[in-house]
C-alpha cells in the first residue's frame, strides 16, 4: 500500500511539473476548434498566453507574422522548470507591430516628389521596404545612412537662450542665421533640444515667425542653466520641413501621409508599412517565465509590477532579436518619453513584498531603438549576458526632468552580472550604467555616442546617489556601504574603444562620491580617458592609451589612468600613455599582449600576459567563431610580431578548427586533411601558432578560417584575410 501511494504521489508530481505544452500556427487548417493541439494550434499567440499557468506550460509557436497584444499574467512556475513561451524548434516567428499603409482612396497622389494621401489609422513610425524613413526635420538627416546620430546635423545654440523659471517658458536662439535663412513659421514643430549636458528634451516649438532667429517653448524640465557652448538641438514634425528623400510626415487631424520615398522606389510594388502598437507583450504579476527565440519588428515586450503583492520576477529573455523596438510619438505632437523595452520589478519604485525583480537577458539583439535599448528595475542578482546593442537611441530624449542622464543600458538594480554584451555605435552618451555592486565584465563597447550627439557620459558610466544621512553610527556606516553604487563594483576585462566620451566614469560631486570601486584589467582606446571620482578606488593593470585625457605625456607602467586623483585608492600596474608601440604587440590590429621582455612583460603590467593557449577577447559570442586577431582585412599587421591568430570562441563552443594559408579559395574549402590545417583549440583555448611554413613577411597576404563544434554539429566559420607590413 505504501509503495503504491508513493507511485501515485510521484506521478502526480511528475504530472504536475510537465505541465502543458501547446501550439501556435495559423497556416495549419484545421476543421474543428482550436484547442492548442499539435493537430488543432491556436492561431494567435495570445489565445495560448492566456493559459500559462504553472511549471512547464509552454506555448510553441511556429513560424509566421503575429501582431496581436499578447497578455501574459498569474504564470507561476517554478526555477528550473518554468512557463514557456518560444519559438518551435529552430523556426522564429516574427511579432509585428506595424500594419500595411495604404491610401483611403486606393490610390496615391504625388505633387513634385512629394507622395501624400489619407490614410486609415494614425501611424508614428514609417517603413517603405528595408528604409525606416526619417521625420521630417531640420537640419537634415537620415537613418539610412547614420546620419541621425551625427551632432553637427543638430543646430548649435545661441548665447541668447535662456530659460524663464517664473513663467515657465524657455527660449532658444540659433546660432548663426540659419533658422532665420529658412523663412518659415515653425510654430508647432517639435524641438529636440540637448540643452542639458546629458540630458535631451522634447518640446512643441510655442511660438516662431520667419523672420526669428529663436523660437520659445514651455519649460517643464527643471532648474538649470544652458550652457550654449555645449548646446544644440533640432526641429521636425512639421510639414514644411519635408524636403528630402527619406522623410516623411503624417497629419493626425487630416489623417495624411506624405512622404519622399527612397531613391529609385517603385511606388507599384513598394511595401509601406506603419508602427501602430508600442508593446506587443505585457507581462505582470508573473514569476519564472521564459521567452526565447521570437523575432521583434517595431514592436516590444514590457513587463511591470501591479501591486505590492502582484509583481514579477524571475523571468528570462533568451535568444530574442529586437528590431527597431521602441520609436517616439513625436509625430503625433506626444512630448511623453518613448516606451522603450522596459522591465521592472518594482512598484511606485519600492521593492513588492516578498521578493522580487531577478531578471535574466540572455543572447538578445536590439537594433535601431528609438531611447533607451533596454532599462530593468529590480532587486538582485540579474544577469545580463551575451547581448548585442546596435545603432540604438540617435535623439537620446530619454528625460522629462533635468536629472542624472540614462544610458543604452540602464540598470536599477544591484548585484547584477553585465558580462559578453556588445555595444557598437550607439547614440546616448552612457553605454552601459549599471546598479549597484555589479559585475561589469568582458563587455565590449565601441563608438558610444560617436556623432557627439549629447554631453557628458562614458562607454560605463558607474553613478552615486545621496547618502541616507551624514551622522555617524555602525548602522549608517553599513547603510552607506549598501547604497554607495560603486561600492565593491567591479568593471574588469573590458575594451572601450572609439568614442568622443569617457571609457569608464565613476561619476558624484562631493558630498556624494562613490567609495571602494574596482577598475582592473581594461582596455581603453582613443576615448577620453578613465575618470575616476570618489574615494578608495582600486585601479590596477589597465591599458588606457590614444585618449584625450591622461596623467601622462611619458608611457608609465604604474601610471594613474585619469585626470582627476584617485584619493587613497591602489593605482598600480597600469599602462598609460602615447607611445607604447614597444611594449604592446599590435594594439592597432586588437593585440594587446605585452612584448616579450620588454618592461610590460617583466612587470607585469597592463591587462594581459603571454600565454600559449588563451586570450581574453570581450563581447558578444556568435553563432560561429568572431572577432578575429587580426581583424578581417587588417593592411597593417606587423610581421615581426605576429607568431599566433586569435579568436573570440563560437557560443556554447569550446572546441575550434583552424586554417591558415595564402589563398582564400585554399582555406575556404580546406578540410582537416589540406595542409591547410593548423590543428584544433580545446578547452576554451582560442590562441593557434602560425605555422613556419606560412611565416608572416612584409607584404604578404594571408587567409584563415576558424570552425566551431556546436554540439555535434560543426559550424563553418568565415574566411578571414589580413596584410602584413
């Protein structure tokens, strides 16, 4: 009897933690109900959402285009086993949140290059093909060809700009003639001002004439000054601003759509389509749930809190791809922030009871958002890993009151792991700001705020915040240990490359300086510098070169790594300084290794030893080998010191094959059995000797390959070439 009531108990168990998996696919015909069988799926996502409930529910949809709100709320699953949403297999289905534009009448009227016509349902966004089009705006700029992001295509500010607090209105002059030159009335045309160091504002233009060189606006954003020098902003939503190819304007009382399409556009066969939803996936009062392999057209996922007790936590975002995400409503005369990926933990900004707020963002892409990429609220320990952020946040609008800035990342949280993520090329003036205590590590960043588009910030930007109170008693001293952010951070193993701002900033004014931070073992190349405000930093074993700002005019190789003095902190081991050319390998071709025997290799000093078999390479990790050392199509490598090629390992790979030889067509199709072969990396190892026969000379060109067992399956890796001199 006992044993057969364990056996019941365990099936039940077994039957309560399998849970119910059903199915989504609108292509598959069916003669009765659908039930979310693999013979009968749901046709949308949403009918199967709803019944998440419990541990391993999952709802596997197949390929296709959904758009459609999806609810998901009341999901209680359990760690280890949770509730599922996903795509089927290998397929990804692709949530839209745009619908087809297309003309009330059926048919479009043109005027000069011009294309207008009414449309049926107001739109803020608008694609014609591939081209996501541009508001009208002035000056001009374009998406397609990354000009949004270039500050020298927003206007400078004048000295005469002021702002009038008592009657809340601001005035911006232009500096120089050209708003003057425009003759025309832009009363009513959105102005996206960076009249606030790090902060950008949205407001309608309140008054204008055309022969103004200013225009006034209401000023809801704060007390503070402009600072004119570093000022600017420009102008759209305006119908007389729609001058060039690529823009585009829409009327919400009119309902009319105009544009200029592209280039060489065959109005016959062009697909127009419009953003019409801001969150495809809303998320609340949920725990253990995870969403993976969905692909994301102008459309997002938000996820918040409800209640003190209705809150979520615990839920992962693995493998989703995000493609122009979140985007303004500028065009609709809405001055509100843009909703942007946004998942919070948090209610009213106070931590739910019981628990909440641990988040998991795993192998995601987010590409061409408009704000923020991604902002999480929660409580501890989210982890952040292997992301890739692209072309994201070209305005920076991301405030409605002066304050302490965002970031393309941006996180309220603590104890968090931001490890392998990648930002290339992305708009704000803040890559990655990060909570409390975290651990910033083998992050690449490059190109952060590159057009200069916004004041202040760096590729990490680390911040404080005030203090509970300045009298002293054992409880206040660990209360000040728990809410100085920087405190126990650590930003180790990170490049920084390429950007007008800061590589790493720890940021306060005192009486708010942040205290026992860690800088260790970065990269920081042709930025501004490292800055290191605050007290008791620990700064050991950076390479900080080519920046702007530097203690140094000599190389040091236990310099201070920043212009401000880093009050009682462990500065040691750092090399710093213009010219390092004989203590570094090849920094210009991503090789930062110490030359042998030279001081940096005898000290020890910088972010790297030399070793046989393994080579820190930071950032996202593809689905086959990348980042390669050498890079592709590098002309300048120096031979004398290139013994090894390296690589940044396949994902979930730790076993690689590699080629080397002096055509492409021989690597290309080379096999473990061409003399071609170098030999394979176990182990993690991602370091392979160049072998003698293929000595690198002067002049000399060279190809290699790279191949990654996934599993069982190995995944072919480019044909990578590279110029030695």
């Amino acid at each position: 009897m006992t044993t057969r009531r364990v056996l019941i108990t365990t099936l039940l168990l077994h039957l309560t933690l399998s849970g119910t998996v059903r199915y989504v696919d609108p292509h598959k015909e069916v003669g009765g109900a659908r039930d979310g069988s693999w013979d009968s799926p749901f046709s949308k996502i949403s009918e199967c959402a709803v019944l998440l409930a419990g541990p391993g529910d999952e709802c596997q949809v197949r390929a296709g285009v959904y758009h459609e709100d999806i609810v998901v709320s009341g999901v209680r699953g359990l760690e280890g086993n949770p509730a599922v949403i996903t795509g089927y297999q290998d397929e990804r289905p692709v949530i839209d949140g745009t619908v087809e534009v297309v003309p009330v009448e059926g048919k479009w009227d043109t005027s000069g290059d011009k294309v207008f016509g009414e449309i049926g349902q107001a739109i803020w966004q608008f694609f014609i093909g591939d081209t996501m089009m541009t508001n009208a705006r002035w000056p001009n700029a374009r998406w397609s060809d990354q000009s949004v992001f270039d500050g020298d295509k927003w206007a400078g500010v004048g000295d005469g700009s002021h702002i009038d607090l008592a009657n809340k209105e601001g005035t911006i002059e232009n500096r120089g003639s050209s708003l003057q030159d425009l003759k025309l009335n832009l009363t009513g045309a959105m102005a996206v001002m960076n009249i606030g160091k790090f902060n950008t504002f949205v407001a309608e233009v309140k008054h204008h004439d055309p022969e103004d060189n200013f225009f006034t606006y209401h000023h809801t954003f704060g007390n503070f000054e402009i600072e004119t020098g570093l000022s600017r902003y420009f102008l759209e939503d305006k119908i007389e601003l729609l001058d060039v190819e690529e823009e585009w304007h829409f009327d919400k009382d009119s309902m009319v759509l105009t544009f200029i399409p592209p280039v060489g556009t065959d109005m016959n066969t062009a697909k127009l389509r419009g953003k019409v939803q801001t969150y495809a996936i809303n998320i609340t009062d949920s725990q253990h749930l995870l969403i993976k392999n969905l692909d994301f057209f102008a459309t997002t996922i938000k996820a918040s809190s409800s209640s003190k007790t209705l809150y979520v936590d615990s839920l992962t975002f693995d493998s989703l791809k995000f493609m122009y995400p979140s985007y303004s409503k500028r065009m609709l005369n809405d001055i509100s922030l843009i909703e942007w990926t946004d998942i919070s933990g948090k209610f009213r900004g106070k931590r739910p009871d019981g628990c909440c707020g641990n988040f998991r963002f795993i192998n995601n892409y987010f590409y061409g958002s408009d704000g923020l990429a991604l902002a999480y609220h929660g409580d501890q320990g989210s982890v952040l890993k292997n992301n890739f952020f692209k072309h994201n946040d070209w305005t920076s609008n991301n405030m409605v009151k002066w304050g302490g800035g965002m970031a393309t990342i941006y996180s309220d949280s603590q104890n968090d792991v931001i490890e392998r993520n990648t930002l290339v090329d992305n708009g704000n003036g803040c890559g990655i700001r990060p909570g409390k205590t975290s651990n910033i590590t083998l992050n690449h960043i490059t190109g952060q705020c590159f057009g200069f588009q916004q004041n202040d910030g760096a590729g990490i930007q680390v911040t404080v915040k005030p203090q509970a109170s300045s009298a002293f008693s054992c409880w206040n001293w660990i209360k000040k240990l728990i809410t100085i952010p920087q405190h126990n951070v650590r930003v180790e193993n990170n490049w920084v490359m390429d950007s007008p701002k800061y590589g790493i900033r720890f940021d306060g004014e005192r009486p708010n300086i942040g205290e026992h931070g860690n800088v260790i073992g970065n990269v920081v190349v042709k930025t501004n510098g490292v800055n290191l405000k605050g007290d008791y930093h620990t700064a050991m074993n950076n390479f900080v070169v080519e920046s702007d700002r530097t203690n140094s005019k000599d190389v040091k190789v236990d310099g201070k790594p920043a212009v401000w003095p880093i009050q009682g902190s462990t500065v040691a081991n750092n090399l710093v300084g213009p010219d390092y050319t004989d203590l570094v390998t090849d920094p210009d071709n991503l090789d930062f290794r110490p030359v042998r025997n030279s001081p940096a290799d005898e000290k020890k000093v910088g972010p790297y030893e030399r070793s046989g078999r393994f080579y820190w390479i930071p950032g996202r990790q593809e689905e086959k080998a990348s980042s390669p050392v050498p890079p592709h199509l590098s002309g300048s490598v120096v031979a004398r010191r290139r013994r090894h090629v390296m690589w940044l390992n396949a994902y979930q790979s730790n076993f690689h094959q590699v080629y080397f030889g002096t055509t492409s067509e021989a690597v290309s199709t080379a096999t473990p059995g061409s003399p071609e072969y170098v030999g394979d990396a176990k182990g993690g190892a991602n370091v392979k000797p160049i072998p003698a026969k293929f000595r690198v000379v002067p002049g000399g060109t060279y190809f290699w390959r790279v191949d990654a067992k996934v599993g069982n399956k190995i995944v072919k890796g480019d044909v990578w070439e590279f110029t030695a001199i």
